[in-house]
C-alpha cells in the first residue's frame, strides 16, 4: 500500500474518484510534478528525481491541451 492509498483510506479520501484513483491525490501529484519541474529548470536532475520518487500514486491527470 503507497503512502497516499494509506492516507485516503485513514482520511476517507475516497470521494471525487477520476479513474480509479482520488483526486485529491492527482492534485498532490500535480503539485509534487510542478516542483520537480522548476527544480529541473536549474539544472537539480537528481533532485528533481527525488522529488517525483514522492509521487503517491502513478495515474495521472488527464488534462485537454488547448489547440
């Protein structure tokens, strides 16, 4: 069990479900995602590595991109 899985079973973080998943959860992801990426910008690769390892689940937000 990952660390978020824990945490929305202790916390009920079980409503507002996208794919099997919280969305509460996906947002933490985005969030954690967006970090690593500006560390990756001043060139902390192996930083930004570390942080993404913080990830709590591996689904991702499905986002429409703009045409």
């Amino acid at each position: 069990m990952t660390l978020g899985e824990a945490l929305c079973k202790k916390y009920a973080l079980t409503s507002f479900r996208n794919g099997g998943c919280s969305l509460a959860i996906l947002a933490i992801n985005e969030a954690i995602e967006a970090a690593a990426t500006i560390v990756e910008e001043q060139k902390q690769v192996d930083v930004a590595a570390r942080i993404r390892r913080l990830k709590w689940s591996e689904t991702q937000m499905s986002i429409p991109e703009a045409a």
